[in-house]
C-alpha cells in the first residue's frame, strides 16, 4: 500500500467531523509510542514551552546520572542514549529556541561531568557536531535571541 501525500490527507481531514477525527487521532496514538508521546505534547505540553523545558532538562539529569561511566564505551552509549532522547523531543516541539536550548543544555552537562573527550574522538566528534547544530540553529533565529544564545554557546567553548 502507497501512502497518500500530506496535501492528500490535509483535505481528506478537513472534511471528516470531530468525531471521527477524535478516533482517528486515537487509533493512530495505539501503535507507535512516538505519535502517542507526539499527541501528548501537542495536546497538554505545547501551550508551556518553560515547563516542557524544564520536564526534558530534569530528564536529561536524571539520564545523565544513569550513565556508566567505568568503560568509554558505555559512557558513548550513554550520551547517545541522552541525545536520542533529546532530539526525539526537540522534534516534538520544533521551536528553534527550543532546540538551543536544549542543545546548550546538553553540551553543559557534558563539560560538567567527568567525561573526557580526549579520550574518545567518538565523543569528541559527537560534542562538536552538537555546537555545529546550534550554531545553526542560532542562525535562524531573530537578532535579539541570536545575542543571547551566542553568549552561551561563548561560555562552552
């Protein structure tokens, strides 16, 4: 079976009623955790932007505590699990500033702990391309929030 287009599905949507939407919406949340997490955000989460920001910071907390940090090894699984995890949820939004945020977040938890990049070209490069992604995530941003976020991302470097 050939999906339809996103054209294709916008009109067909349009012309359901709610109620149908609703079981719609519903069914697709029943199979993959991701739409399910997805309609959660958009439904109780994206109205507060702070508070889901600081829900995926305490996350990243708690993730980054959970890394073993006795082999290189696990300590590259580790922060890849914490940055699938992040991404996963700056998609949910997809607000720049968002993104930055959570990116510079990131990269600060990783200058806080005891992981030495030294070590690991791996983890090296994965912190590099961190600060690539909000350099140009900064980029798309408006002057005044440009400003701020560059003094941040200053204070990683």
């Amino acid at each position: 079976m050939k999906p339809a287009s996103l054209s294709e599905i916008k009109k067909e949507i349009a012309l359901l009623d709610p109620g149908d939407l609703v079981t719609l919406c519903l069914r697709i949340a029943k199979y993959k955790k991701d739409n399910k997490e997805l309609l959660s955000y958009l439904l109780f989460e994206s109205h507060d932007e702070i508070n889901f920001i600081a829900g995926i910071k305490a996350e990243v907390d708690i993730l980054f505590t959970e890394i073993n940090y006795s082999n290189i090894y696990y300590v590259k699984k580790g922060v890849r699990k914490v940055l699938r995890y992040l991404n996963k949820n700056i998609r949910y939004s997809g607000i720049p500033a968002t993104q930055a945020e959570l990116l510079i977040y990131f990269c600060q938890k990783i200058n806080l702990t005891e992981i030495d990049l030294s070590n690991s070209v791996a983890l090296h490069n994965i912190y590099l391309s961190q600060i690539k992604k909000i350099k140009k995530t900064i980029e798309s941003m408006h002057e005044d929030l440009q400003y701020d976020f560059k003094k941040e991302l200053l204070a990683l470097s």
